[in-house]
C-alpha cells in the first residue's frame, strides 16, 4: 500500500486509465474535475487512456482502473496494467466491489448467454459466440484486487472530483489516502 | 426418558406414513412430555426412525408444543444429524478427525462408495443407504471410525468395509450385524488417583449425608478443582455461586448438568469414563445436586455416543432402584441427606458448539446451540434462567473421589495451581493410544514416551482448538500454568505434513460455526479457503498475511470461545511450522483469489472454444 | 446525595462516561451522546452481541460494547487505530458476505451497514467476495425481503418477538451456511402474519427488508445518513452540539 508514485524532479507524471466491465463514469468523473484538471495537466502526462486514445501501454507512475473485472480481455488488460504501472488504483464501485456488472453473478453464465444471444428479444442471428476475437465471460464478475493487487482503492458510483483529487493528492505524495465524510460514498 | 432417546426398536428409514409418525410422536410425547424445551428430543426420535424429519411431524409439534415451525426448521437446519430429506436406511456417517484422515479414512470411503455404488453426501436412489463425513466421532484411539445410524463402528480397514458393503445390499438389520464392528475398548494404558480406582461404594454421598453440604464443599475447595472441560474454573466457586445464586422457589428449581459432548476433536475420555465409571460421574452430579440444592440433573450426551445410551439409563434405573436418585435421597442418613433429585439425559445432534456450555443450555432448551452472553453466567441464569452448575464429567468423578477421600488426597498429585491428576487422550503417531492419567504437571515428553511415539514433529494439545508444539516444547508441563488442556493429545510423527492438520482443523471450524458472530461465521469460512488456497499450490506472500490477520480478528472479535480458538492452529504453525506453508507458495507475491482458466470453462463449454485466447495462464 | 453523586464514571477514550450500574458500555457511552458503532444492537432492544463492530478494549480485554456492563473507574479504548482496523476487518466479512451493490439499494443513504462503515473509514471489502446465491421475496403486498443484503443482525427477529408479539422471523443452519427464514410452510413472508405496521418491518438496519412504499421517497442524497454522519444520528443522544451536524462532519476526515 500507498507506493509512491512521484517521478524524478520535472518530469511529469506518466498516468494511465482504463475501463473494464464499468460504465465510464468514473472517466467522467475525472474529467469533472473543473479549474483543477488544468493543475493536473501541468503535472501528468497521459499513456494509455480512453480520453487520449493510444492503445499500448508504457511503463507508467499511476494506473486508473474503471469497471470489475468480467472477461478474458480484462484480465490481460489489467494484468498490463499491473505490470507496467507503479501505482494501480482501483476507481469506483465496480472496480472496488464487482459493483453493478456483478449482479450478474446471481444468476448462472448459461442463462445470462441464453438470454443475450439465443432467447433474447429481436435476435437477428442467435446463437451463442464462438468468435475466438471475443473475449470469453468468467463465469462471475470480481472487483480487480481479487485478480492483481492494488495500491489504492477509491469507492463511490461514481467517486465524487473531490474524492479523485483526494486520491491523486496521496498517491502523488505518496501518502495514505484520507477521504472526509463527504467525499466516501459508496453510491 | 428411554422412549424418545433410547435405541428404537425400528430405526432408520421406516416408511413416513401419518399413522407411524403419529405412533412415535406419541411415544416421545408420552416420554418427554409438551414442554417447548423437548423439542430437540422429539426431532431427534423422529430423525432416528425415518432417517429424516418428516413434515407431517413437524406439522404436529407445531400443534402439541405450541412451538413455530421455523423455530422448528431452524433447530433442523442446525444440528448435523437432523435432516428435512431423507437419508438412506442405512446413513453411514465416516469421522473425518484428523487421526481418521491418517489412518486412511478417505480410501475406505473411496472403497464403500463404489461397493455400494452412491457418492458422498447423496442417498443411493433406492433409498438403501447414504454415506458422509462427520466431524470427529471420538474413537481416535480406535479409529478409522464411522456412524451407521447414529451407533459407532470401530477399526475399520478394507475387509471390515467389504463386509459393510453386502450386509447393507442384503439390507441386514444392524441387530444382525457382527458384534465385533461395534466393540469399543477403553485402552486404559495408565491409571492415578482417580482411574485406578473401579469400584463404587457411595462414599461420596455417605460423607454428604453425614456431614452436609457446606462440608462437602469445603472438601471440594480444599482440593483445588478445577474445571476438566478446559476452562479450568474452580470448581467449589461455580458450586458456591450456584448455591447462594437467588431462586424463585428457593432452591428447589437448581439445575446440575453433566457436560457429555466431548466433541473437541482428538477427545474420548469422557467415553470411557461414561462406560466404566458411570456410577461415580452420577454420584458426583448427585454431590453437587446435594451441595447447592437442586432438583434436576440432565447429562448432555454427544449423539455420536448414543451407543451409551442404554446402558447409561440402566445405570439410572439402578440408581433409582437403590434410592439414590428420587425423591428423599439418603433420608434419615443425616444432615445431608433428604433431598430430591433426578438425572435426565439429552441427546446431542452433531453440533461441536453445544459442548460450550451456554450452548448446551439452549440446545437443552430444545433451540439451536447459539452461545448466549455473558453476563449472566449459568449459575445465576442457566437453563430455563434457573441457577445451573455445567461440569464435565471427569470433573464430576473427581469430586465424587474428593468427597471421599478428603481435599488433601487430592492436593497429593499436580502442582499448586493444578491440583491432582489429568485424564488424556492419546491418539495419532503412537504404538499405544488410549487412555492415560497423568498428574497434572507431567512433561509432554514423558507422555510420548509412556504412549511409544518415536521421531515425533508434533503434539497438537488440547485439541483442533489447543496449542500446536514443536519438539523444543516438549518438555512443557501439562497444567492449567503452562499447557492448559481438556485432555486431547495428537501426535504427528515426521512422516505427516502438518498442512493435513491445518486443512483437517479449517475444514472443522468452518463446519462448527454456529454461526452467530461475524467474525468466526465469515472468518472461519475466509481461513478455510486461504489454507485450501495455500495447499492447492495457488497462494502468495500475501495470502499468508492475510491468513495471519483474519486469525487475529477471529481471535480478538468472536463472541464465544469456539471463535476466540479457531484459529490458532494457524497462527502456531505459521509461527512454528512456516515452511508448511512457505513450500507450497507460488512465486509472486500476489495471486488472484480464484482460478482464472478454470472461471473461464463455463464459458469456453457454452461457445465451443478452446484456443489459446480461451485460456488465462495462472500466472500474469 | 444526589442523583449525580451517586452516578459512577467510566473512561471512553479519555472521556467520563457517567452510567447506573446495570448499563452495558454501549448504553451509558450513547445516553451520554458517545457515539460506538453498532449494527445489532438498537436502544430499547435485547443487547444481542452477534456482529461484533462494537468491539471495544475494556481494561485491556476486547469485548462488546453492547453486552459488557458498565463498571466504575474502567478505561475503555474505542476510537483508537488497532481497534478501528478491528471494526473495518468485521464490516470486511459483512461485506464479502453478502450481495451489498449499494450504488443499485434502495436502501443507500439509510443504510447503517454502510453509514458505519463510512464512519470506520472503510475503502474496500478487501477479502474475496463470495457472491452467495440468494432470494428476493416479493410475496408480501407491503414489504420486500431481500435476501441479498441480510447481515443476520436478528433485529427483525428480536422486534417480532418481544415489540410485535408474533414470531415471524428465525435464524436457520449455521456457519456461513446461516439463513433467515420466516413462519410460514410457504417460506414466504406473504404467507405469514407479517404486517407493514410491525416493528419488524421498520428495524432493518441494511436493505434487507423494504416496505415498499418508502423506496425513494426521500431522493438519494438526501437521505438520514446523508445528510449527517451516523456519528451524530446514529441513536446517541442529542447533544446541544449536535447541531453542528452535518457542517462540521464535512470537513471530517476518516481514516
Ligand atoms: C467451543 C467449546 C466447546 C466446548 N466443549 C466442551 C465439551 O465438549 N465438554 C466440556 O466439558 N466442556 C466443553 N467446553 C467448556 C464448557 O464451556 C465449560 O467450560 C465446561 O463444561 C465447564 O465444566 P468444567 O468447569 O467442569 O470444566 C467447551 C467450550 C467451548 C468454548
Ligand atoms: S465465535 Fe461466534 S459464530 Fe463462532 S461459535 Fe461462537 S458465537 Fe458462534
Ligand atoms: S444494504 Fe447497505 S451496504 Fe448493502 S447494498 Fe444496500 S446500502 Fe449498500
Ligand atoms: S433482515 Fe435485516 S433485521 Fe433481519 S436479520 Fe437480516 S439484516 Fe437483520
């Protein structure tokens, strides 16, 4: 817990972010953040991230992570992550819990492909995938850290811009993060 | 009390027509009487003629006992040897103690699964028989053990499973079945002052009728008894709290309970002291009945030991007979006499935590076995809120010795904070296992020596929820100051990983787990899957952090002393045996929680794929 | 003498604590507006013991607030770091425990479960979740029992018991295996006597069990929990500081 991920003196912050079984809403969140993204602008640099659209990841300070994770792909994407990011942190409800996407895990993976794709209303072709480009469904969704393990988690559907500026505040200076009242929130 | 708890005639799947319920409904009624607190009584006559609990009876205690049905449901779901489904008509239950586990258990099961045909945990579907594990049936000294329909079955090996196998085909009665599969020795290898002494002369009362209570108890404090059920309270304190403990009806509603649950794993002492001393443990409940004024008695009896039920109701027949269980016992004999009392016994249902004695209360109370809180103790608010005494039956013993024989006699053995002699149970790596009496303050290596245990690893003492030793303890004493201990005493030799152990203690707890608490419901659970995780060759560094953590919030946050102790063997051997664990880690520090190729097969089936993308490498 | 000589005093985290001798901890710290947090114990009900957050150090032996009488002179460590990583580690389990999708519960922002673990600073449910199949019983025309969210803190249990005079609810099995079931042959609360005026039906501390008439009548985000912290509403007593309320917990920082 609570690596540092501060670069050598003047070089910039080198963030990634990416969004796996999530809605993007945290992403959202970010960009929520008003006056204050332009501070950060001085101080980050953007990898790989929806918001910038470069698909291969470099070795990074700071790795964002939206969304549980569901699939074969997100296992592989967050692995990358892991691999090449000093600092992972896990934003949002989804990716601190399973969060909404989860709640498919009441329910058994073949009736959840039974009603996406063959029983399912207005079907055009169904019939269950067998595509190997799409990546196959785990049988339940899992928040990231039962996957690879994180250095921060930031609860909230979505975190509120005070709360990711409380976060990338510690994880800059390499503190602990402290949240008040108003920013935890799990809703 | 023999209609409902003693050895039906019919047992074990007899069809559940109404007109039959009814008949042994009525019999158990007849029996036990209506009182809300029998119900666990009459659930387990049922159980034990229709190998299930029939709904129509459930139906029916509702009516008679005035009782809910899910107060009902609740009890049936809790006690392992209760079930709502029926079971076969011959319900094979293995014990899965870990001194079973090293005498080969799993493989006779193996063996009597594909004799008769049936899986584990599931009833063949002709209804014949049913097969399972349970926890620890306290025959470690004679074991790999079992259950068929609740009676106990010794030293089982491969020719005694094949003849299980065609008497259950031939559908046999057990009546029918050899005598020699249900013989239980008592392994006595070494007697003290309370063992070497068989015989029954009633001393005990004698002296109570002549001298009195208050002198009795004066005897029982000089000899500094304590507790044998582990706690290792004193004894003539809980007497004395419970004698001066306020009551409705002055002392007439005071209960004393003999604590006959034995069910700590590697613990079978209180079997022997039942089948060959039982006298003694009724005249020392009788004692304390004498001392502290009270009318009742019930002795909880584990229901692996039902086998014991028969003869210990003889026993208290004779006793009745002989006028020292009644009404006015030893009246006329002096001060002390003139009293009334009775012994009832209760069954058990397969439930380690009802051995806690708040928990037993509730199960005599007919509930499920929830540990209640604390305050009030037992001896003011008990069962049914009456001031009860709750002793274990070697304590019992000891004080019908004591009030023989005099408080000094038994200061002469022990040390000062622990007086006189402890009964063990050995069991595991050793060429004599049984029964051992040893004064308290005895090292651990005298024991191995006395019991042949060579090239010992370990000594699990006062079992699954004791203290795990490494050879450089050996020379700790057996006391309530060093190695406090309700007798259990496993030995591993250096042939076994001790990770069977873990995994055997885990696998206990979590099953054990009344459930009440968070952290030892949901712990316990967390610990089972981390020490499955660690033997599955899966886990990392921090898995073991994890393991040593969720073991302190067990220990420092449970409600009861089941949770409190659940996890220790896990903290002695990650602190004593680390390499148990550190061999099997994976070389990350960090591994996912589940399977991740095998969290991908549903899938990979339902879309016909197994390409390389359609498989996750357990490693990142 | 009067009534306050005659009082005894604990400590709780330096503070004196006046109690009347058969108080638990619990009941004096809240009489005296001493926030503990709780989840199975509610003022006015049975003292329970059964979650184990208000684990507290008393003397140096750790135990529940809710059932330990109350003593003179004894120091009590509630708000300290160990302790409260105690806690955080007992909501842990709750949370892996069940299904808690707080951001889709009706019951978020009135949620006790939830609002306790903001107070105790909880990030993450950290261990495995296991994600347990469970029911949701729709059967009953005013109230939803969801099985899902159930901490088995037996407060419905309690109240149906000894407020309502029925017996409704029970607790089945054991271990994790643990369920709350109802009194019909059914299973179902609608086949009960179950009624939306019981006290049951309004104790839950979690979303466990709904009438369903009060779902988001109050809109996210301004609900109890909301709008101060449990800290301050959480059945301690008013003080006259509580006014401050929400305007001063803003600004609290949690661990
Ligand atoms: C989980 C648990 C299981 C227990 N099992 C037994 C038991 O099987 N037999 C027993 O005598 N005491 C058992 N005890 C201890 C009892 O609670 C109680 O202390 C004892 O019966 C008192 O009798 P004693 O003072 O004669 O030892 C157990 C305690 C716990 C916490
Ligand atoms: S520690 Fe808690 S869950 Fe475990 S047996 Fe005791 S009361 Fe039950
Ligand atoms: S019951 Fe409480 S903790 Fe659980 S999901 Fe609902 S709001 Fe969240
Ligand atoms: S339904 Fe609610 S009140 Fe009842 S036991 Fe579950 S969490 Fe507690």
């Amino acid at each position: 817990m609570n690596m540092r991920a501060e670069p050598p003196v003047g070089q910039k912050v080198r963030v990634a972010t990416a969004s796996l079984a999530g809605c993007f809403g945290c992403h959202m969140s970010v960009l929520d953040m008003d006056e204050r993204i332009l501070d950060l602008v001085e101080r980050v640099d953007f990898d790989r991230t929806p918001l910038t659209d470069i698909k291969t990841l470099g070795p990074c300070d700071l790795g964002l992570i939206e969304g549980g994770v569901a699939n074969a792909e997100n296992v592989e994407v967050l692995r990358e992550f892991r691999r090449q990011c000093k600092v992972l942190v896990a934003v949002g409800a989804c990716a601190v819990t399973g969060g909404i996407p989860a709640m498919r895990n009441s329910v058994p993976l073949a009736e959840v492909l039974d009603e996406a794709f063959v029983h399912g209303m207005g079907l055009v072709n169904p019939g269950i995938p067998d595509d190997p480009e799409l990546p196959l469904l785990l049988s339940q969704v899992h928040p990231i850290h039962e996957v690879v393990r994180v250095d921060y988690f930031l609860p909230g559907c979505p975190p509120s811009a005070d709360a990711i500026w409380s976060l990338l505040t510690a994880v800059l200076e390499g503190g602990a993060l402290h949240l008040t009242w108003a920013q935890l929130r799990y809703d | 009390m023999s209609g409902a708890s003693g050895l039906a005639a019919e047992h074990g799947g007899a069809h559940a027509d109404p007109a039959r319920i009814e008949r042994v409904l009525r019999g158990s009624l007849a029996a036990l009487g209506r009182g809300p607190d029998t119900v666990l009584q009459h659930l387990i006559a049922q159980q034990q003629v229709f190998s299930h609990v029939p709904d129509a009876a459930i139906g029916r205690l509702v009516e008679e006992l005035g009782v809910t049905r899910a107060q009902i449901l609740a009890a049936v779901d809790f006690y392992a040897f209760l079930h709502l489904t029926p079971r076969g008509r011959f319900d094979i239950l293995v014990s899965d103690n870990i001194t079973d586990r090293m005498l080969g258990n799993a493989a006779l099961m193996t063996q009597l699964c594909d004799a008769l045909g049936v899986r584990a945990g599931e009833p063949r579907a002709d209804g014949r028989v049913s097969l399972d594990y349970t926890s620890c049936t306290g025959m470690c000294d004679q074991g790999p053990a079992a259950l068929v329909n609740g009676l106990a079955l010794t030293r089982l090996d491969a020719a005694r499973i094949r003849e299980i196998a065609a008497l259950v085909e031939a559908d046999t009665p057990l009546a029918h079945w050899p005598k020699r599969f249900f013989a239980v020795s008592n392994n006595v290898h070494r007697s003290g002052l309370l063992l070497g002494d068989l015989e029954t002369r009633e001393a005990g009362l004698a002296a109570l009728f002549a001298r009195g209570g208050p002198a009795v108890l004066a005897e029982v404090e000089r000899a500094g008894l304590r507790g044998r059920g582990g706690a290792g309270f004193t004894t003539a304190l809980k007497w004395r709290f419970c004698r001066e403990a306020p009551s409705e009806n002055g002392h007439a509603d005071k209960v004393i309970v003999c604590n006959a649950d034995e069910g700590e794993p590697g613990t079978f002492k209180d079997r022997v002291l039942l089948s060959a001393y039982a006298d003694l443990v009724f005249e020392g409940m009788t004692l304390a009945a004498g001392v502290v004024g009270a009318k009742t008695g019930f002795l909880y009896l584990r229901g692996e030991y039902r086998y014991l039920l028969d003869h210990l109701e003889a026993v208290l027949a004779r006793r009745r007979a002989q006028g020292l269980l009644g009404t006015g016992i030893g009246a006329g004999e002096g001060p002390g006499g003139g009293f009334d009392f009775d012994i009832h016994i209760h069954l058990g249902a397969g439930a380690y935590i009802c051995g806690e004695e708040s928990a037993l209360i509730e199960s005599l109370e007919g509930k499920r076995g929830i540990t209640r809180k604390r305050p009030p103790f037992p001896v003011t608010e008990g069962y049914l809120d009456r001031p009860t005494v709750v002793n274990n039956v070697e304590t019992f013993l000891g004080a019908a010795r004591i009030a023989e024989h005099g408080g000094y006699w038994f200061r002469s053995e022990g040390t000062d904070r622990s007086a006189g002699s402890k009964i063990l149970s050995v069991s595991g790596d050793c060429a004599r296992p049984g029964i051992y009496e040893v004064p308290f303050g005895t090292p651990v290596a005298d024991v191995l020596a006395d019991c042949g245990a060579e090239d010992t690893q370990s000594v699990q003492v006062s079992g699954a929820a004791g203290v795990t030793l490494t050879p450089d303890e050996f020379h700790r004493l057996l006391a309530f100051e060093d190695l406090p201990t309700a007798g259990s005493f496993m030995v591993f030799d250096h042939s076994r990983d001790l990770l069977d152990m873990v995994r055997n203690f885990a696998g206990f707890f979590a099953h054990e787990s009344c459930g009440f608490c968070t952290p030892c419901r949901v712990g316990g659970r967390l610990v089972l899957d981390l020490v499955d995780k660690v033997a599955a060759g899966a886990a990392g560094r921090h898995d073991l952090d994890e393991l040593r953590d969720i073991a302190q919030v067990m220990r420092r946050a449970s409600h009861c002393g089941l949770g409190h102790t659940a996890a220790n063997h896990v903290l002695n051997t990650l602190d004593k045996f680390p390499h148990i664990y550190r061999d099997r880690l994976r070389m990350s520090d960090y591994t996912p929680s589940f399977d991740l190729d095998a969290a991908l097969a549903e899938a990979r089936a339902l879309a016909h794929r197994d390409d390389a993308e359609a498989h996750l490498a357990a490693d990142a | 003498m009067s009534n306050d000589q005659q009082r005894s005093t604990f400590t709780l985290d330096g503070r004196r604590i006046p109690f009347t001798p058969g108080q638990t901890i619990m009941d004096a710290a809240l009489a005296a507006g001493v926030y503990i947090p709780h989840l199975c114990h509610k003022p006015g009900y049975a003292p329970h013991g059964s979650c184990r957050v208000c684990v507290v150090r008393a003397d140096g032996r750790e135990l529940s607030a809710c059932t330990a009488p109350a003593a003179a002179d004894m120091s009590v460590e509630s708000e300290v770091a160990d302790i409260r990583a105690l806690r955080v580690a007992v909501l842990q389990m709750l949370f892996a425990e069940g299904n808690h999708v707080c951001p889709a519960c009706e019951a978020s922002g009135n949620c006790t479960l939830q609002a306790v673990a903001y107070h105790c600073g909880m990030l993450t449910p950290r261990f495995p979740q296991r994600f347990p199949r469970r029911a949701v019983d729709a059967s009953h025309p005013d109230v939803i029992l969801d099985h899902n969210r159930c901490i088995l803190c037996e407060l419905c249990v309690r109240a149906s018991r000894d407020h309502d005079g029925k017996r409704v609810f029970a607790v089945s099995g054991r271990g994790i295996t643990s369920k709350l079931i109802v009194d019909a042959p059914s299973g179902r609360l609608g086949d009960t006597d179950f009624s939306a005026e019981d006290a049951a039906a309004h104790v839950c501390p979690v979303g466990a069990i709904l009438p369903r008439d009060e779902a988001f009548r109050v809109p996210i985000g301004q609900r109890r929990f909301d709008l101060a912290p449990v800290s301050r509403v959480g059945d301690v007593a008013l003080d006259p500081d509580a006014e401050v309320l929400a305007a001063d917990a803003e600004s609290e920082v949690l661990a």
